[in-house]
C-alpha cells in the first residue's frame, strides 16, 4: 500500500457521511526514480506472466521502450498495442481506438500495462475492464487527475461519455519520466488541479439543491490536493523533480477521492462541461485536440466569471417573481442563500486564477487554444446537457431558471 492510500484507508472508516464509500483497489503506488523495477517486483509478486503493453507512438519512446526492455531482461512476456492516431494526428479514446487495442490483444492476457497519460488510460481501462483482467498505471506525464480512478471517458459516435469502468489495480510513475514531459503536459495537470475550485463549488451546491450524494471527508482530499499544487506553484512551474512529485500526488490523490465516491462529483463540474463540449466540437470541425486539462484550466475562471455575474443579479429577480422558479427549488435556495453566498464569494478571482495557470506555462484564455466566442457562449448555453444527471450552478440557471 502506498503512503497516500495509507492516510487516507483509516479517515475513511471514521468519516460518518452516511454514504457508501467504495473500497480502493490500488495495491501499490509508486512515485519515484526505481518505478519499473518497482513494476516488475509487483508483477513478479503477482505472478503476472502475460503482459499487454499499451502506448502510442510518442508515450512509447517516453517510457514504453525502456519499460519493455526492462520486461525482456526480467524474462516477462508482453505484446505491444501502439494507438493508432487519428488523420490529425491525434490518438483519441473513441470506438476506433478500443477496437484495436481489443483486436490485438491476446484472449490470454494477464494484466494489461497503460503507459501514457489521460487519453491511453481511458482506452486502457475500458479495454481491461470489457476483457475482465486488471491494468497498471505508468504515467508519462503529470496532465490529468483521471490515473486512479474508476471512470473511463469515451467519445462514442462523436458524443462524450463517461463510463464507469475500473482503477488500476497498481501505480507507477517515474518521476525522471515525469520529469521530461513537454511543459504544456505539467501545465494542464495544474489546469486539472485548478478546476476543483468549480467543482467542488458545483457539488456542495448540487448537494444543498439535489440532494446529490455528498462527502465531506472526500471534499477535503480534493481541496488538500488543490491547495498542495497552489502552495507549490513556484515548484511546479519550475519542472523540477520536489514540483513534479507534488502535482502528481495531488493528481492521484484527486482521482482516489473520486474513486472513494465511485463518481467523479469532487473533481468535474461545469467546467468539465464546457472542456467536453469544445472537445466534440473540434471533432467536429476536424480540428487538432487540446489537452484536456488545459480546456478546465482555461474553463474554470470563466466558470467563476458567469456564476458571480449571473447568479445573484437572478437572486434578486427570484426574490420579485417567486413564481419563475419552482416552489422546492426557491424554498431551498432561501434556506442556503447564506451558505451559498459564502461558497461564491470562497472563490478566487477569475484574474487571479489566470495569473496561476500563466505562472506555470499554461493557457488562461480560450483564444489561445483556438476556441472562439461564438462557442464560448454556446458551450455556456449548452454544455450542461452532456450530462443531465449531473447537477452544476450551470445546469441549475439554464435549465431550472434561464429555461434554456
């Protein structure tokens, strides 16, 4: 067990949340400069003799060619899949990329091994999940928070879809690997890590509004795993190894709290949303992808722009027309109008948030990652419907207010 998974296992049993708290699956999390001989221990330990490799071009001459050469030395059997991408170059989690990985992969397979970062990890935990045979995490870089959890999301028939599949049954990141990642890769982890100001707002809403499943204790590790990469900016920034080691354990521990909830409510909100819905329309335009992270970084202060410019002028109507909203609804936004003006004004500044993505080499504004006004503000129309069953501000305004 790791030191992360080694803290938290006893919380877990006195948090009195009342909600079903699900057991983490991760027997062994490493971060460090011995992560392969590390790997090959557990799967010697394991008696996992038949490995099935999964990469792409670039992620497999980052860490893929010296993990394997590792694996033939130790005498362990293993297959290569490397992803193929798509026309613009871009290897995407979608129906193309799952068939091939289930294509070529052998029936007799006893572990399957993700090395790469977000993208990889989803095909490799669905694919893994659909065959019913465990996966290893090897991250190349620290981009997204997604590594230990259960979730797996999927573009299916040009929609984005987040399927609950499998964690990893073990961790491990090579912090020298790590370490080489482009800048723009350790500047979308930070993104990732910067959106859990909105979505652990949208949640405590959703829970105030909803009744949506809430947990305190999962909250807090979220909000410990923000604040370590915020207090460590100057670290992280700089791309050594004391800042890359923090983002990626703030990252594994974020994917560990959503995956103590089995849902991704602590990390994804609205800006999630919008990420998503610019996602599916690059594909539809046949525009190169951005990284997802850098799509949240960019989302999460303008999350914050609309919900301070929007929400309380709204309340005030509210409060002349009673009759715009529903009686439940209104009665529950009275009851909480202190609490949920505190939760607003717990936010930082949209500048402010800007400034940090900025400080660690990342995009602050949509633009610069090519994503126009016109769908900027269609995204902030729409975004909410990709998933109906997940309760945000955002969907709150549109749909039980705006009536959009």
């Amino acid at each position: 067990m790791s030191p992360i998974t080694e803290e938290i296992v006893p919380l877990v049993k006195q948090c009195d949340c009342g909600h079903l708290h699900y057991d983490i699956p991760i027997e062994q999390m490493t971060v460090g400069c011995d992560a392969f001989e590390q790997l090959v221990a557990y799967l010697r330990h394991k008696r996992y003799e038949k490995v099935a490799v999964v990469a792409d071009d670039r992620t497999f001459a980052a860490a893929g060619k010296s993990l394997c050469d590792e694996l033939e030395n130790q005498s362990i059997r293993y297959t290569i899949c490397l992803v193929q991408p798509d026309e613009n170059g871009d290897v995407i989690a979608d129906e193309r990329s799952i068939v091939q990985v289930l294509l070529e992969t052998p029936n007799d397979v006893d572990v399957f091994v993700a090395v790469g970062a977000g993208t990889i990890h989803d095909i490799t935990r669905f694919s893994s999940h659909k065959m019913k045979v465990p996966f290893i995490s090897v991250p190349t870089a620290p981009s997204v928070d997604g590594f230990t959890s259960m979730g797996a999301p999927l573009i299916i028939r040009g929609v984005k879809k987040t399927i609950q599949a499998q964690a990893p049954v073990a961790v491990f990141a090579h912090t020298g690997v790590l370490s080489q990642a482009p800048k723009e890769m350790i500047a979308a982890g930070f993104g990732d890590m910067v959106a859990k100001y909105t979505s652990l707002v949208d949640w405590q809403f959703a829970h105030w509004m909803a009744d949506e499943p809430y947990c305190p204790f999962v909250h807090q590790l979220t909000e410990q795993s923000l604040k370590a990469c915020v207090d460590h900016i100057d670290d992280i920034a700089d791309g050594g190894e004391q800042g890359i080691r923090v983002l990626m354990n703030a990252l594994l521990q974020s994917g560990i709290a959503m995956l103590l909830m089995g849902q991704s409510y602590s990390a994804s909100g609205a800006e999630h949303h919008l990420s998503h819905y610019w996602e599916m329309e690059f594909l539809r335009r046949n525009k190169r992808q951005v990284l997802h992270g850098a799509k949240v970084g960019v989302a999460t202060p303008m999350i914050i722009e609309h919900y301070q410019r929007v929400f309380w002028p709204l309340w005030n109507k509210l409060e002349e027309r009673p009759k715009s909203i529903d009686e439940t609804a209104r009665k529950r936004l009275k009851a909480n109008a202190a609490s949920i003006q505190k939760l607003l004004e717990s936010l930082p500044s949209p500048g402010r948030v800007r400034t940090m993505l900025e400080k660690v080499g990342g995009a602050a504004l949509p633009e610069q990652l090519g994503i126009d006004l016109p769908l900027v503000e269609r995204s902030l129309r729409e975004a909410h419907r990709l998933r109906p069953n997940r309760f945000t501000i955002l969907y709150f305004l549109n749909e039980w207010v705006l009536g959009t």
